[in-house]
C-alpha cells in the first residue's frame, strides 16, 4: 500500500473512495470484536492506522516491531502507543482498558500471532502439544478479554494467516477456530491478484460468507 497516496487522499477535501471504504467497513464493524488477518506486509497495520482518523482516540497494542512508529503515526491521528514485550503484557494492557472503560475509541492488536516465540521455539525438533495448547489458551484468553472491551469501542486484533487445508487451499488466521467464538466478524486482506497493487477484503462471518467489501488502493 503506498503511503504517499494514503497522504495525498488525507489532503484533498472532498471524499475519496478510500474515505466511502472505511465507512462501509466502520458500518459492519463498529463496536464489534474483530479479527483482521492475512499474509505479512499486506497492508494490514496501515489499513489500522488509517482507519484511527475515524476515531477520536486510538489505543494501539503494538506486539510487532517491523513498523516504525514515526512514519505510520502520520498515516492516522491520535494514536496513543502502548509496547507489548510479553504475552503478561499484553494481557496487563488489556486488564488496564477493562478498569478505565473507555468509549469510542479505536483498540487494535498488532499482532497477537508475533508472541508465537514464547510458546512455540523457533526451530523446534519436536513440537510440544503442552506448549501448542498453552498457546492456544494464551489467545483465547485475549480474545476473551477484548470482548469485555468492545460494544462501547471498536476492537481489531490482527493476525498473520495459516493453511487450513491443502487441498481446499482454505486460509484462516493463525491461531485455534474456538478462540473466533469471541469475534464478531472475521476479515481476511489480500492482494488482488490482476493489479498485485489493491488490496481487497473479504469478510467471513455467519451471515456475510466470503463478500467482498472494499478495496484499499
């Protein structure tokens, strides 16, 4: 996603489609739980920092360091930072938003799949179903918490994808299907495979399977 053209949409006047895009996302997401997914550097922490101009506060959960703060910040608007270095950090962060209660303020988890390392090791010769299932347990239990956080506020928690099924080629976010029983709505961000340069959404849910909803160019 081109960050000069996100800059230049946020100067002009008149409303962009990127502007009638997040409108329609913001319509179907608003105060729900929801799980943002896809493959690395498809657009997915820009998208949310983007998505901050529409909220008068962002509260910004930021796990993965492969961004700059300086130069995404200017994307967005009045987003307030919090760095999580451990999974009791991250549930501490979350813990905090439950006792303040906010209101109409943008949360966004970026993203809960980059403290895979801390239970799962990088190289492992046997992989540990007790660590698997402490993983497992670990993003539940966020889920589970955000879910007190939202209704008043819109929650995005992010997330890399998987291979569900080789032969289906189904895509799902990387982590267990129980935890999704706390998500309203699940997107997953993909490039448009004629242009390689859009960036399409889809929306997965029990009521909008497999839709289309916007392209961010």
């Amino acid at each position: 996603m081109d960050l000069e053209i996100l800059e230049n949409e946020k100067t002009k006047e008149e409303p962009q489609p990127l502007d009638q895009y997040i409108k329609r996302f913001l319509k179907e997401a608003k105060n729900k739980l929801v799980v943002l997914y896809g493959e690395p550097f498809v657009g997915k922490t820009t998208f949310c920092h983007v998505l901050s101009r529409y909220f008068p506060e962002t509260r910004y959960l930021r796990i993965d360091k492969n961004f700059e703060k300086e130069i995404f910040s200017k994307l967005g608007s009045n987003i307030r930072y919090v760095d999580i270095n451990h999974p009791r950090g991250l549930i501490s962060a979350i813990d905090s938003l439950i006792r303040e209660r906010p209101t109409g303020i943008l949360v966004v988890v970026d993203s809960v799949t980059g403290l895979d390392g801390y239970f799962i090791p990088q190289d492992p010769t046997y992989p540990s179903p007790r660590l698997e299932n402490a993983r497992a347990k670990f993003i539940d239990a966020v889920l589970q918490k955000l879910s007190y956080v939202k209704g008043k506020n819109t929650v995005i928690i992010v997330s890399h994808e998987k291979i569900k099924d080789f032969q289906t080629n189904e895509i799902i976010p990387r982590f267990s299907r129980t935890a999704l029983r706390h998500a309203d709505v699940v997107y997953r961000m993909i490039y448009d495979i004629q242009t390689n340069t859009r960036r399409i959404v889809k929306v997965y849910s029990r009521e909008l399977p497999e839709i289309i909803t916007f392209e961010v160019v």
